[in-house]
C-alpha cells in the first residue's frame, strides 16, 4: 500500500466508521426508500420537490457509503507501540508556540478523526505535518493560513 493511500485510524475510530456503515447500509437505506416511495405516490416527478429532494439525499447517503467503504479498504490502525522518542501518527505531542507561555497538546490522528477543538489534529494537516518526526526540544515551523507558526516540541507520548 502506497504511504499516501493509507488512511490512520485509531480503534475508536474504525468501529465508528463500522457502525455508521452499517447505519446507513440498512437503517437510513430503508428509511430512504419509504421516503422515496411516498414522493412517487405524489405523481408528477418533474415538478415535485419531496421527489427530487429524496434523491438528492439518496445520492449524498450512496456517496458516504462509497467513502467509508474506500476508507476501511485503506485504513490502518495506528499502532500504539508506546512511547517514542520522535512524533509519529498515535504520538500525543506538547508543544509551546514561540512567544508563548501556554503549552497546547496535540493527539496526532488520521484526517477522517481530526477534531481540533478537542485537540486531536490530523497528520495531513500543516500542524500535524510539521510536527511528524520532530523530537523533544525540537522546534518546526507550520505554513498555517494565519501565518507561519513556530512551535517548540516540549514532550512526546
């Protein structure tokens, strides 16, 4: 599997990936079909809006199921091995940004379990990319849309 086509996921994250799977596979399909049923008995397809809206969601709930399908094809557990002496996907990092007191931790995650509010950030993103093989005492540079951020790696778990 080529580097770029794996897709970093943590346990939590793969079983909920499963269970919506799952949801939409059977639930939400059914649930579809009942409101695609019903805009049918209305006749006139052409000007009716339930009809085209249902179809419209029928189409974005096909396209979930395909990428969470393409994404368990491509998914890879991050292994905790724990401990390490050098940022990897799975590391949880502290960092202080230059000119800064406040220290911020980072879980570094696949995209598809970024959270950045809560801390967890995606190894795609320019944070996450700029910390990936840093090491204690470190200090790396991100390209972010606000500018260029210094951060000092201050310890890796």
């Amino acid at each position: 599997m080529v580097e770029q086509d794996v897709v970093y996921v943590t346990e939590e994250g793969l079983q909920k990936i499963k269970e919506e799977l799952a949801y939409l596979k059977g639930e939400k399909k059914h649930e579809m079909a009942i409101k695609l049923e019903a805009a049918i008995a209305q006749g006139d397809l052409k000007e009716n809006a339930d009809y085209h809206a249902a179809k419209e969601e029928q189409a974005f709930v096909e396209a979930r199921i395909k990428d969470l399908e393409d994404t368990l094809r491509r998914a890879q557990i991050i292994a905790d091995t724990g401990p390490s002496d050098v940022v990897r996907v799975g590391s949880v990092v502290t960092v202080v940004e230059d000119g800064y007191d406040d220290e911020e931790t980072y879980y570094i995650v696949g995209a598809h379990e970024a959270d950045p509010s809560n801390g967890r950030i995606s190894n795609e993103s320019p944070i996450g990319q700029a910390l990936l093989g840093g090491k204690k005492g470190h200090v790396v540079s991100a390209s972010t849309p606000s500018g260029v951020l210094r951060l000092q790696i201050k310890a890796i778990s």
